[in-house]
C-alpha cells in the first residue's frame, strides 16, 4: 500500500478553538433527525404500514432490504464526492431526499409506493448517515476521531430517545400520515441551514483530495489488502445482526408490549447507547480495536438472546439497555478500524469502499428477519439467528492482523 500523508496536528487548525469540534456539532444535529426518521425509524415504519394497510411483514421488509441494497452504490459515489468537493453540499442534499422520502412513505397507499420511497431514502442517507458523518470528521481529527465520532453519533440516539416515541404518539393521535409529514419536513428544516453554515472541511483538504490517487486506482490498491476483507467481513456480519434487530424493534416489542412502551424501549436502547458510544470513544484512543470489537459483539448477541427471552416489564426494558450499550459501537467500529488501518488520504474513498461491503450485509438483516418471523409466527427465532451471526463476527474479527504503525 502506498504511504500515506496524514494530516496535521489538531491543534494546528485554528490556535484557541479547533473548528473541527464546531463541524462536529453540526453533525451531532443531523444525526438526530437524519437516524430518528431513518434508522431508527425503520420498525415505526413497519408497525404503522403494516397495521395501517394489512401488508405482511416481510412485503414491507423488502422495501427496507432494498434500501439497503440502493445504497451500496451510494456510499463509494458519496465518499468520492465529499472528498473532492466537501461536505457541505452533499449533507443538504442528502438530507433533503431523506425529508422527501419519509413524505412520500406518508402519503403512501400501494405497496410499490413505499418501494419507491425507500428508494430516494437511499439515494440520500449515506450523505447524513455514517458515510457521510465519517467522511465529513475524518480529515479533522487524527488520534480524537474516535470521540469526535461519538459525539456527533450521540445525535443518532438522541434521534430515538426523542424523534421515535414523539412520532410514534402523533401517529397514535392524528395519524400516520401527520406524523410522517411532521418527520419528513423536520429533517429538511434542520439540515439545510447547519450544512450551509456549519458543515465544512479543514484549510487544504481540497487541495489534499484534488492530489489524491485516483478512485479507482486508489480502490483497487485497498481491495488488495487481506486486513481490509477480514474488517469487511467482521463489521459486515455485525451489522447485519443489528439493523436486522432495530429494523424491526418495535414490532418485536409489540409482541409484549404496547405500541408506545415499545416506542419508549426504543428510547431506552437508544440512551443505553449514549454511555456505551462515548466509552467506546475513550477507549478506541488507548486499547486494541480487534479487543473492544470481540467485546462488543459479544454483548450485542447476549442483548439479543435476553430480549428473546425476556418477560414483559422491567426485564425487557433491562435487554432492550443491553443490546443499546454497545449499538453505536457496532456503527462507529467500521470508520475506526478504517481509519486505524488505512490513513486518511482518500479516507473517504476508503470508507466508502467498505461501506458498500456494510450495506450489502446491512440489505440482509431486516429481510431475514422478516422472514424468520413470518414463517415462526413470532421473532424469537430471528433474534436467536442474528445472535448467531454475531458469535461468526466474533471469531472472524480474532483473524485481522496488526495495524501498520502509527
């Protein structure tokens, strides 16, 4: 692999506050409305289209499978373009056809309709979800992009503290339609005015991506790398597991819950999620990656098993908690290992090539376990099947070897 150029020292960018922690506040804001409507946002649209049209489960699982699978060309186009021309303009743009597509999910009233939302949805998330998160605080931050990442993805889980119970009631209330006018619009309003006055990119990036190795070239040389399939195949495997779980959480939860406690159990595991990404942020700075990934997985499975298992009441609030601790780590983990193991030169190249990797797996998850659940009567295999998928994560993440020197 070609050596890579890094970038300069934090502190060199601006000598009493360093502007990457402003432009990651901005991406905190995003990341509320942009995961409260859309990952986070999955299992609200599931329950509500499910029960509002009489559509199976896995018929509207198979929209959300292809969003997944639109987005993998998505994310290497989206890395590319915020690396040659900034962020800025991809962040509104994305945001944009997020609020377009939760409008249309709204308005929906044939099953080819939310198809073809879902499909704008993925045209846009990758630029305010975490391609465009990452490749946005990447050339900012060297040794803290760990912490910078967490903050600004803290803004994903307060999206479903927040966003998930309150659309959630709307649509009890006045309907989901409102609601997912109300949603779609929020997005819109917010992200088109802190993409054009806060997002930007450090002094000399453009000029750094301008010399950059070419796309391709530069593709072709990560591809290459064993360490980077072995990363591919770990974060892929966990991420399938997880957004196959979260897709559908709130159906889950209303197999013994009510429609709003499951929106609130959203909530827990989302703020569950909170304590659990800025740990990971600590950490990620003093121990081995490969470690805090086995770990993380490892808890992720048995959070699975546990709301499996678990009665009504306290004991599935409790693994709803479990499971949350180590979601965000599960999302922030493939940025850092890319970062930790390929440099920032063409970083959003980089991330945008493993980023194709995720989706693809991602695409599987919601799918199964629509599955799974419409052929059992219930999710309790599924979760035990994605526990499963975690336990390979964890044995395929022992096989990655030693990062190349700082």
């Amino acid at each position: 692999m070609e050596p890579v150029a890094e970038p300069l020292p934090e502190h060199v960018h601006a000598p009493r506050f360093h502007r990457g922690w402003a432009v990651t506040a901005g991406c905190f804001l995003i990341a509320i409305f942009a995961w409260g409507t859309v990952f986070y946002g999955h299992g609200f649209y599931i329950s509500s289209l499910t029960r509002l049209h009489g559509w199976s489960t896995s018929a509207v699982s198979g929209a959300i499978t292809l969003f997944w699978v639109v987005g993998i060309p998505m994310t290497v186009i989206t890395g590319g373009i915020i690396d040659r021309f900034g962020p800025r303009a991809a962040m509104a743009a994305g945001g944009t056809l997020v609020g377009i597509s939760v409008l249309l999910l709204g308005q929906a009233s044939e099953l080819w309709h939310i198809y073809a939302a879902f499909v704008v949805m993925a045209l846009g998330y990758p630029a305010v979800g975490a391609v465009g998160i990452s490749a946005t605080l990447g050339p900012w931050f060297d040794r803290n992009l760990g912490m910078a990442m967490s903050f600004a993805l803290t803004g994903a889980s307060v999206g479903a503290m927040v966003m998930v119970p309150v659309v959630t009631r709307i649509a009890v209330a006045e309907g989901f339609a409102f609601a997912a006018t109300a949603a779609g619009l929020s997005i819109i309003i917010v992200t088109l005015p802190v993409a054009a006055l806060v997002i930007a990119r450090p002094p000399g990036a453009a000029e750094t991506a301008a010399s950059a190795t070419p796309a391709l070239r530069h593709l072709g040389t990560t591809a290459r790398i064993p360490a980077f399939w072995v990363i591919a195949l770990a974060t892929g495997l966990s991420l399938a597991a997880q957004v196959g779980f979260l897709s559908h959480q709130i159906p889950v939860l209303e197999e013994r819950l009510t429609r709003t406690a499951a929106a609130d159990a959203v909530a827990v595991t989302a703020a569950a999620g909170i304590i659990g990404r800025f740990g990971l942020g600590f950490f990620a700075a003093r121990f081995d990656l490969r470690w805090i990934a086995a770990v993380s997985y490892g808890v992720q499975a048995l959070g699975l098993v546990a709301i499996a298992e678990a009665p009504p009441g306290l004991a599935l609030y409790a693994a709803c908690a479990l499971s949350g601790f180590v979601v965000g780590c599960l999302v922030i983990l493939p940025p850092l290992l890319a970062r930790r193991w390929f440099g920032a030169a063409g970083y959003g190249k980089t991330y945008g090539l493993l980023a194709l990797f995720l989706y693809l797996f991602q695409a599987i998850g919601p799918g199964v376990s629509g599955v799974i659940r419409d052929a059992a009567g219930y999710y309790g295999p599924a979760l035990w099947t994605h526990a499963g998928v975690l336990i390979v994560a964890i044995f395929v993440i022992s096989r990655l070897s030693a990062p190349p020197p700082a």
